[in-house]
C-alpha cells in the first residue's frame, strides 16, 4: 500500500552581498580573528544592506528553490517563512513574499521557533501535504539577525550573520519504509524553563523595541549538545535507521563546537556533516536550507542521501527531521 510522502523538489539560497570579516569586527570591538575562529569556527559573515529587509532575502531564496523545482509560483499552495526578523510586526512577512512572487492563492504565514524556525516550519509543511491540505509548499528560513544585535557585545555579535534559504516541498507517493524519498520522521520539542539563557532583551508587548540578543552561551552550548544528539536518536528510532545509513548530518551553524560536540556524542563521521559556519555565521533559521542548499549545488547531496537535518534556538526549541533527496 503506498503512502503520502513529502518530497523536497529544489532548494534555493541567499546571502547578503556584505561580507563582514572577523578582522573588521576586531576593529570595532576586543576580539580577534584568532580568539573569534577558535571559540565558534567562524571566519566571516554576510549582513544584509541597509535597504534589504528579511522578505527580500527570502524573495530571492524562493525564486532560487522554484527555479531549481522547475515549478512556477502559480504553483505553490501556500508559504511558510521561518523568521526571529520579520519586516514589520504584522503583517507576516510572508505575505510580502506571496506577492512578490505574484501569487494571487493560497496562503502565507510566519512560524517564531528562533534558530530552529526552519525546523519547525518543515515539519508544519509535512504534516499539510502529508494530510491532503496541501500539495506543494515553500518553506523558506530567512533572517537579518545583524538588526537585533548588540555590536558593542563581543560575546554575541560575532557569532550571528543573515541569510535566507528555501526549499520547495511537494507530495509524493512512497511504500511507506525508510527507502522513500520524502520527509521520514520529524521530532519537535521546546523547553520555556531556559528561556533565560537565550534571548532579546525587549518586544512590543514588554518595552516596546525589538530588544537586543542576549546569551549565556556556556549553558547554551551544554543544553544544545545534549539535546540535539537526544532528538537526532529519536528521529532515527522512529524510522528504524542507524547513523551509519546516514549519508550527510546538515546542522544548525550555530558553533563549530557544538556541530563536533553532537557528532562525537553519536559517534557520526564528522566528515559527513555539512558545515557553513565558518563563511555564514550562525542564521538562525536559515542555516539548515542555505548549508543544504550549498551542499546540493556543490554535488555532495545527491538523489537518494539520507539526510537528517538539526537545529536548536531561543525558548529553548529543537528538532530534527531525517529527509531522503
């Protein structure tokens, strides 16, 4: 008996023409490239221009993905846009996207899960097609993280970059075992107890402003090692798959730590994990679809990988999806 799956048709992404080096970055505040490649891996980062908002960014990461998909936006069913950054309060920046993009159907919204918004969103997608509702989606991950940083903070202002990454999500049909292609297994899970450790300091309902991020990364760091290998065994578990099947682990590029951390914890190779760390920075929840976006134009994810898919942000929240191409 066959099953509905959801199938990833092409994926798209964009940074900031901008790039901003650890060497400019020490200009500004006490760090160094030395101090910054060391602690976190990263060497430098895209921030987005004065003028280019999180929908702009998620534009041309949807048109890149639709391209890829051979699929025209008349096409799309609904959008789903994963943002901590959105243009404006409200509307939903994905409704900017929708008309841009020239859709005069269906439906747009935001998905808040911070750096695991991408995550999230691709699991809601699944669960839409995977039910009927919906047969072919755009989940986009798009952030400009520079807006909301503190840039005299050298503990947090190094480690955040913008970006935009999207993929087209359409249905399919599979056997229903772990050698379809489509979305496998997605595990969610939030924790509002830690919300402390990893925040902005404002919003409209408390000062009125945005608010600036503010983190304990020592305890960030041990909560995301922890939990992302946990909820990476569960999403396994429930398909029935060992890491060694794994083909290509494409993390949240949070810390070069945390990605080696989490792939010795289960014993995984880290020469299959996808990392952008080091040219991103950390996009929040756009990491997960630009690292897979790079990893699928340079040839390394093929049709037929095994991928699992990971992030962890503010809140806290984490999830993980395994995903065969």
């Amino acid at each position: 008996m066959s099953v509905r799956r959801s199938v990833i048709a092409g994926t798209g992404g964009y940074l900031p023409e901008r790039v901003v080096t650890n060497e400019e970055l020490a200009r500004r505040v006490d760090t160094s490239d030395e101090w910054i490649v060391a602690r976190t891996g990263i060497r430098q980062r895209h921030v987005a221009a004065k003028d280019e908002l999180t929908s702009d960014l998620a534009l041309h990461a949807a048109e890149a993905a639709l391209v890829a998909a051979g699929r025209r936006a008349g096409e799309i069913d609904g959008i789903l846009l994963a943002t901590t950054t959105p243009d404006l309060t409200f509307p939903a920046s994905a409704t900017r996207v929708q008309a841009e993009l020239g859709m005069t159907r269906g439906f747009a919204f935001d998905l808040q899960a911070v750096c695991s918004g991408f995550i999230f969103a691709l699991a809601q997608a699944d669960a839409l097609i995977r039910s009927g509702m919906s047969e072919r989606l755009l989940v986009i991950g798009a952030e400009t993280f520079s807006r909301i940083l503190d840039w005299e903070d050298r503990t947090t202002c190094v480690l955040f970059g913008d970006g935009a990454g999207a993929v087209v999500l359409e249905a399919g049909e599979g056997a229903g075992t772990p050698a379809d292609r489509g979305v496998l297994s997605a595990r969610l899970h939030s924790d509002g107890r830690q919300a402390e450790l990893l925040k902005t300091d404002g919003g409209p309902s408390s000062t009125g402003t945005v608010g600036k991020v503010r983190m304990l990364g020592r305890e960030v760091f041990r909560h995301a090692v922890t939990n992302l290998a946990t909820v990476m065994e569960e999403t396994l578990a429930d398909v029935g798959v060992s890491t060694d099947e794994i083909d290509w682990v494409i993390p949240h590029q949070a810390n070069r730590r945390i990605l080696d951390g989490t792939a010795r914890k289960l014993g995984i190779d880290p020469g299959r994990v996808i990392v952008t760390v080091d040219r991103h920075a950390n996009t929040s929840a756009a990491s997960v679809p630009l690292a897979l976006d790079v990893a699928v134009r340079d040839g390394r994810v093929a049709p037929g990988n095994l991928l699992l898919l990971e992030a962890m942000g503010g809140g806290f929240t984490w999830g993980a999806c395994l995903v065969r191409m």
